[in-house]
C-alpha cells in the first residue's frame, strides 16, 4: 500500500473527525487543526491503513490533544492571576458554549459520540479507550452537570 491510500482513507474520515474535533475542542481553537495535528502525530509512528482503527486512533489523539491544551490553560490563567488585575484577566465566552466548556474534554466526547453520532456507548468506550460503564457513568455525570447549569443559569435571568 503507498501514500496515496493514506490519503483516500484520511478523506473518508475526515468530516466525521472535523465534526468530532468541534464538539469535543475547546471554543477558541478550529476543528480543523486539532484534527491536523492529531494526523500530523499520527503519521510520525504510523501509516493510518497499518491501524487496526484509525478513526478511533485519531478520536483518541483528538481528545489527548484537547486534554493537553485544558492543562495548558489552566497553568497560563493561574500563572496570569497572580500577576493581572482580577478584573482584566477574566476571559470572555460565548454563554452558549460556557457549559460544555465547563465538561472535560472526555465526558464532551462521549456526549458528541452517543447523542450525536448514535453510538451505543460500547462502541464510543472502545473509540475512546475507556469501558463500557465509564462512558455510561461519564455521560450521566456530564448530562446531570449540563442541567444544573443550566437550570442555575435560568434561575438567575
């Protein structure tokens, strides 16, 4: 097999992985280049059509991806509140898009990947490497979590 397979099987792929990298990124970052680095790290160990699954091998790297960034975030924004003025280093959302960003990026992925795509959650556990029970567990967690924000958010207005 060439690169030229690669390349078919990546087209195939990729609106399910563009649509996947939107809902489980964070808002300020493109869909497009998460899954473009997710690829670009891919293809660095593998050919995607020597994978067993490639799609759930870049689900998996879309989600490290988007967990590595959260961790940056996190540093970055610690790091600037002990230096900035508490009022200016507060980062604006858009409201709508507040709640899920409040979810991990893993509990957003199994949301996208049951509610979304329709998987039974077996099948999203084993794109995501988790189990079964995990994903069932995250999902109510992350639905529950969704609905108390939104009912406070609704309480307050």
């Amino acid at each position: 097999m060439d690169h030229d397979d690669d390349g078919e099987l990546f087209r195939a792929l990729y609106p399910g992985l563009r649509a996947f990298a939107a809902a489980v990124g964070s808002w300020d970052v493109e869909p497009d280049d998460l899954v473009q680095e997710a690829l670009a790290r891919t293809l660095r160990r593998h050919r995607l059509v020597e994978l067993e699954s490639p799609g759930s091998y870049l689900r998996t790297a879309i989600v490290n991806l988007v967990t590595s960034e959260g961790r940056r975030r996190t540093r970055r924004l610690e790091a600037w509140s002990k230096v900035a003025d508490p009022v200016s280093s507060v980062e604006s959302m858009p409201s709508d898009l507040a709640e899920l960003e409040r979810l991990s990026p893993i509990d957003r992925a199994v949301l996208y990947l049951v509610h979304v795509d329709g998987c039974p959650h077996k099948e999203a556990a084993a794109l995501l490497g988790i189990s079964e029970q995990a994903s069932r567990s995250r999902a109510s967690r992350a639905t529950h979590q969704l609905r108390r924000q939104l009912r406070a958010e609704e309480d307050v207005s």
